[in-house]
C-alpha cells in the first residue's frame, strides 16, 4: 500500500490548536475578527500599521491597510493605524499604539492589533526588539493581536512554516 501522506495543519502551529479555513487574505482578516469579536463583545477597534496591506475587498481589510498602499477606496471603520517601527523606531510605535488603545477606551475596545511581520507592500520588517516590546504590550493592555503572513507562509521566509513561531519572541493569538 501507499504511505499515508496526510499531514496534520495543527501540527505546523502547535501553539494555536485551532484552524479556520478561508477562501482569501482579506476573508481571513475578516473572519478572525469576527471571531474575536465573540469573546471580547465590547471590543470595536482594530488597530493597523502605516504602509500595511492587509486587502481591500472587505471593510474591516480595507480600513486596516494604508489607502497608500493600494487603489481599493477609503476605510469603512475610522480605525487608526500607527507608525511602522522600521520607520518611527520602537519606542515611538508602542507609544502610538498604547495612545491609540487608550483613545478607544482600553484594552477591552480592541479587536486586535493587526499586523505583518514583512509587510507585502513596502516590505518593511518588524524588528526583533519591537516584537520583545509588542508582547510585552500585549500583557500589559490585554489585547489580541492578529498576525497577517501572508509574505512570510508556507516556508516563504525559509525560517519554517510561518515566520511568526520561528521569530520565537511573539506568538500571536490569530495567525
């Protein structure tokens, strides 16, 4: 007989046991927030990253990706996107992002900070420190955060299957 060549997709991120599979980038984005949003209700605030793309033919995509980026129309949600800290520096991004969680009322009101470890646009890199920092963030304010892979998947980084479990220092809580 043949060997069984079925793989297990939970084995790649044993660390996020569970899967939800999507037709698209921007349906995934979509999707986990929905999905976060059952947990967290009072949460309607998803914040995003200057020059991300996370798509454009959903609302909540394309209010989190910078119109300066891609040709889709303006944001649906008045969600703020914050300084790139490959650009601003770490410092000055986790202050903007701890002011934009406070201006939406706290760790509660956040869907998640949505991001991309090499965004696909610009192809600007999260910087090792700035993760150590996020995670950090994270802990303090209690908020989700929402890793978009889409350049970095399926071994595309040549660190592993997703860049986020390799990179060590950040797992988020949605891939």
């Amino acid at each position: 007989g043949e060997e069984d060549r079925r793989v297990n997709v939970g084995a790649l991120v044993p660390e996020l046991p569970h899967i939800y599979l999507t037709s698209s980038r921007d349906e995934s984005i979509d999707k986990a927030l929905r999905l976060v949003r059952c947990t967290r209700k009072q949460a309607q605030v998803a914040i995003g990253f200057d020059g991300g793309y996370l798509g454009h033919t959903a609302a909540t995509c394309r209010s989190l990706s910078d119109p300066s980026t891609h040709a889709g129309g303006p944001g649906h949600f008045a969600w703020p996107r914050v300084p790139h800290p490959a650009i601003a520096g770490t410092a000055a991004t986790i202050d903007a992002l701890r002011a934009a969680v406070t201006a939406a009322g706290g760790g509660a009101k956040i869907l998640g900070v949505v991001y991309e470890l090499v965004q696909e646009r610009t192809g600007w890199v999260l910087p090792p420190d700035f993760l150590a920092a996020l995670g950090a963030l994270r802990s303090e304010l209690d908020i989700p955060l929402i890793a978009m892979e889409t350049t970095t998947n399926t071994y595309r980084s040549g660190r592993g299957p997703f860049l986020s479990t390799a990179a060590g220092s950040l797992v988020p809580d949605v891939l």
